[in-house]
C-alpha cells in the first residue's frame, strides 16, 4: 500500500508536491515524470489541480484508522453520473463493455468533459467500436481548440434557444443610436399635427413668415433672455432677485435701482482705498460737524498747511476734537496719512448708510459690512443685464409685425416667449416638423436593405410616416427585443462555426441537444493514459477522467487526477486486482465509491432425456386427446 506520510499531521498544501513525488515513483523522462513536472508547476503558481487534491485529503482523511472498508452505494445510482454528482472518486466494478458504453453515454447526456483512457490501446479501440451512435458523435481524438469560456457561452445558448430566437438566425439590425430617439419624435409629431395653440401658435406662424435676418435677430434677443435668467440660478418665488427683476421689467424701481447700482458701485472703490490704510476706529459718534471738520482739515494738509505745534490754524482747531476719537493703526490719528485714513474710513461708512436706505427702498438685503459689497454688484449687474435683454425681447417681439397679437407684459411672459421661439428655432414649424419626420423615415428605412428588413424595423418606418410616436416607441421597444434575440442566435452561430471548424462531429451533436431540449453537451475525448499525462491538459478543460483496465495499472496513473476533478476507475468482470501497490489498493484506501455493474442472472441449463419407444406412445397420444383436430 502506499504510503502517504504520518497519519496524524499530513497537511495537503506543504506535502502536495512530496505526494506525487511518491506516486509518481523513480519514473525519469517518462509519462509520469512529464505529469509530476506540470503538477509541481502548478503548485508553484498556487494552482493545485483539484482532483488530486482531494485525493490526497481522502488519504489523510483515512490515515491510521485501520484497513479501510469499500464505499458501497446505499442504493444504486441509476446512473454513474448520478454517482459523480458527489463523489470524486468512484470505482465502476465488473462493469463490461456495455455497461461502460452505457456509463458513458450517460456522462455525455450531463455535459461532462470525459477523458477516456486505458494504457492499452486496444482497449479505447475496443470501446469506441461499441459506442452507439448518439455517444460516437461527441467523440473527439484532441479536445477543440475554442476556450472553455467560449464553450460555457455556447452551450448556454443553445440550451436556451427558442424557436423565435432560431428565427433571427442571420438578422442585422441596425445599432439603437441609429434611430431617432422617442422624446424627439415625439415632440416632432405634435408639431405636425399643429397641436400647439394659442398665442403660440400665433408666434411659430409668424416667425415662419419673417424674413431669416430678422428671425435671427429675435432668436438672438430670445437667448440673452435665457442665458441672463439662468445667470440668475434656480428662481425661487418671493427671493428679492426675482421680485426686484419683476419690478424692473415693469418699469418700477427703475430710479431706486439706477441710485442703488451707482451708490454700491463708489462704495466697492472706496473700500478698495480703505484697505489701502491701517485699520481705522472711532469712538463714538463724529457727527456732521466733526466730519465737515475732518474734511476742512484734510483741504487744509492738501493744499500745504501744517499741523503746527503753536499758532495753529483755525482747521487745526477745529479738528483737534474730533482727532481724539479716531485710532489709526494702534494710535491716536496724527500724520497726513492718518487723516486720510479717518476719512476714508468716514466716507465709506456714509455710503453705505445711503445704501441700505435705498436697499429698503429696492426691497434688497442691505449689505452687512463692506464685505458683502462685491457680491451685491455682481448680483445687481446680473438683474440689470436681464432686465435689458427682457426690454430687447420686448420691443422686438413687440415689432415682429405691424399687427403682432403677441406681447410681453411681465417676467413669465418673457420667459415662455423665449422658450417658445427657441424652441422653434430647434424644431422649426409644423410642415417643418413633417418634413423632417419624413426625413426620419427615409434615412431609417435605408439602414437595412429592404428584403432583409425586420418586421419591427418596418413598424418603426411607417410609424414615422404616419406621424405616431406612440407606434413608433413600441416598435422600438420591439426592436430592442428582437435585436437581443438576433444578437444572442448570431452569436451561437458564430460560436458553432468555430467549433465545426476543428470537432464537427461535437458541433453537431450540440446542435441537436439543443434543438431537442436536452442537456447532452458533453464530450469524449479518446486518448491513449501515457499521452494524456505526457501533456495533462489546463484547468477547467476536462471533468471526468474515465480510466480503462484499472485493476492492472499501478500508482503512477494517479497522477490522472490532475486531469479533471473527477475520476472514475473501469474493472472489468473477473479481473483480479494486481499484487502490491496498485491504483485500486489507494481509490479504496481513499475510500472511494464503489459501483457495482449489473450482474446478469445465469442462463438455464438444459439436459437430454432419452424416452423408450413406450413412453413415446403415450406421450403421442396424450397430444392427440388435447388437440382434438
């Protein structure tokens, strides 16, 4: 028996590659060394063929518990597939030829990959003789050539093909981005049914008749009116912006706004002459004669006087009462420079005073330091810039016609005639929009040539030509159904060429599983074992390895294991297993599940009685009474 390593502390990951070492024995340069090098490859890119490790994890499991007992099912499977559903390991005992064709045929119904293999040639020769023609179909010499990926794809398909999805088989439909989206042609059909009404209606009709320099001039004018109320951001209703700009554009507030624009516009320059200067404080109030005094001080250094110690002017006595409350930079205000910053400061301080006046007049938030002062221009020059291009609407919508019922009386109209003219001039009028709706249909019915049209393609045509968005959203939302189908029927297609291409027989095969609903997308692989372990193919390729005339085969064909992640050994009927260690002595040491072939019931014996010419007699004439004719 061979021997896998301490009973109580075998860990599968470090002693791994120790274990195939030892299965497979002192081989050098043969079938089993070829395996062991991939297999110690594999390992070492962290890549443990999964069938021989959990060969090696039932050894460990079954280590130092005595003689291992065979793993007998507890009621037969009806099929070996139904056994390797949750074994990896199974021994199919006194199993003939046909019981084999038959394990195989059944593998081959559950889509398995199965490597079949014998050391002896004559044995695959021997059973692919035998296989029926159904199973002879999915027989391969070299597994194909397309991924495994591709493969899971294709079977997919066809597993889930339907008979309308066959239907679709060499459709082209043209890509979705081709068609015009639902939302224009919608919008497009009102148009041309002349469902817009009203003042509106008045409007598209007379900018449809006005001469294209001047329309341009009106659509000009229109978008000013956007671009300057968007500038506004979101309109809120009762925020001052809004309110104030309903004023301007009735004529109200025109003077107090005007008033407010200039005053805030003196304040922002003397505040960037404030900042010039140290920080200026003043301790209570000055009043108007300590600031007429500041000022005539100030004329009094500006045109040369001195701030003299003795004799001092009338100016300087003036001021002097009004320099004790003001603090410039630290200290009591004394210098030129002192002086110009107290009145700077003074200055400043009396515009915004007038500004928050005529702020409660405008119904504006009066700033609340100079701070705020660059934000309200910026706002302010935002509301004028809108109100004019509301006034240029105005009059041009005003003078589109001698006798124009259209007007723009206040904010909202304003903004809908805008809208109204832009969007004519994206969309144009309502014979426009059937022109363009014709146009549509055109150019989408020359996407495809019209002998290979799809139904649905052919709805969306006509809907365009009879002007019906809802028509023509259904047979979109068709399009993209069938365009799904004709992608996914493509696809297999594609997918079958390439396997025909290098297994035929397997592409067709597949091919009628899935036209008869059935899970036979399986394949089998006939290759000889010293082949297959000189070259073990890559993971995830092959499922089961059916293993021939295992009885006679010794531990190195474990190395099977790292083939597929399933391996089921054949022992043919009255086959003794061989002496010494041997692969059956370690799959029933694993513990592996034994599958008992049927046993068919002896034939009965038949013997030859000689009778006397007497018995004969009596033998005749007992017939002749019971068939009386």
């Amino acid at each position: 028996m061979l021997d896998v390593g301490p009973s109580s502390s075998f860990e599968v990951d470090a002693h791994l590659a120790t274990f195939v070492d030892r299965l497979a024995g002192d081989s050098v340069a043969g079938p089993a060394d070829a395996a062991r090098r991939r297999i110690h490859a594999s390992i070492t890119a962290g890549s443990v063929p999964p069938g021989l490790r959990r060969l090696a994890e039932a050894l460990a499991a079954s280590a130092g518990d005595g003689p291992p007992q065979p793993r007998h099912p507890a009621e037969d499977p009806d099929t070996v597939a139904d056994a390797l559903r949750g074994n990896t390991l199974i021994v199919l005992d006194e199993f003939d030829t046909d019981a084999v064709v038959s394990a195989l045929a059944a593998l081959v119904r559950d889509g398995r990959r199965v490597a079949v293999t014998a050391a002896d040639r004559a044995e695959l020769t021997g059973l692919r003789d035998a296989l029926t023609p159904a199973v002879m179909r999915s027989c391969v010499d070299a597994l194909p050539m397309m991924s495994t990926a591709d493969q899971r794809e294709l079977r997919r398909l066809l597993a889930t093909a339907t008979p309308e999805r066959r239907a679709r088989r060499g459709t082209q439909l043209p890509p979705a981005e081709s068609f015009p989206t639902v939302a224009d042609v919608a919008d497009l059909c009102a148009r041309a049914a002349g469902t817009v009404a009203g003042a509106d209606r008045l409007l598209v009709d007379l900018l449809s008749r006005m001469d294209p320099d001047r329309r341009a001039a009106v659509t000009d004018a229109a978008r000013r009116v956007e671009a300057t109320l968007s500038a506004l951001g979101p309109r809120v209703p009762g925020h001052w912006t809004w309110s104030l700009l309903s004023h301007l554009v009735h004529n109200t507030h025109a003077g107090v706004f005007g008033a407010l624009l200039e005053q805030v516009g003196q304040a922002v320059v003397a505040d960037e002459r404030a900042r010039a200067y140290p920080p200026v404080t003043v301790h209570g109030s000055l009043g108007p004669a300590g600031i007429d005094a500041l000022r005539r001080y100030a004329e009094f250094l500006g045109g040369g006087g001195r701030n003299r110690a003795y004799f001092r002017s009338q100016a300087q006595r003036d001021v002097q009462p009004v320099l004790r409350q003001v603090v410039v930079g630290g200290h009591p205000a004394e210098s030129v420079d002192d002086i110009y910053a107290a009145l700077t400061h003074v200055e400043l301080a009396e515009r915004l005073l007038a500004i928050d006046t005529s702020c409660r007049q405008a119904g504006v938030p009066a700033p609340r330091s100079a701070a705020d002062l660059a934000e309200l221009t910026a706002t302010l020059h935002r509301i004028g810039d809108a109100a004019r291009a509301v006034g240029d609407l105005r009059h041009d919508v005003l003078f589109i016609h001698p006798n124009s019922p259209v007007s723009v009386p206040d904010l909202d109209s304003a903004q809908h005639v805008a809208a109204t003219i832009l969007d004519y001039d994206a969309h144009g009028s309502a014979d426009e929009a059937g022109r363009r709706l014709e146009e549509a249909a055109h150019l989408v019915g020359l996407l495809t040539p019209h002998t290979r049209m799809a139904p649905e393609h052919t709805r969306a045509v006509e809907a365009l030509r009879a002007h019906d968005s809802e028509a023509y959203a259904a047979a979109l939302d068709e399009l993209s159904a069938a365009r799904r189908l004709a992608d996914q029927e493509n696809r297999c297609v594609a997918l079958l060429d390439r396997l025909r291409r290098d297994a035929p027989r397997v592409a067709e095969a597949w091919e009628a599983a899935g036209a008869e609903r059935s899970s036979a997308y399986g394949i089998a692989w006939f290759v000889e074992a010293d082949r297959l372990m000189s070259a073990l193919p890559g993971e995830d390729t092959v499922d089961v390895v059916l293993l021939l005339g295992a009885a006679d085969l010794g531990v190195d064909r474990l190395l099977l294991t790292a083939a597929a992640p399933r391996l089921a050994a054949v022992v043919a009927p009255g086959v003794r297993q061989a002496d010494g260690p041997t692969l059956l002595g370690v799959l029933r040491r694993a513990s592996a599940l034994v599958v008992p072939g049927r046993v068919e019931p002896p034939a009965p014996t038949a013997q030859v009685v000689h009778l006397s010419a007497a018995s004969r007699a009596r033998q005749a004439a007992g017939s002749a009474r019971q068939d009386p004719a």
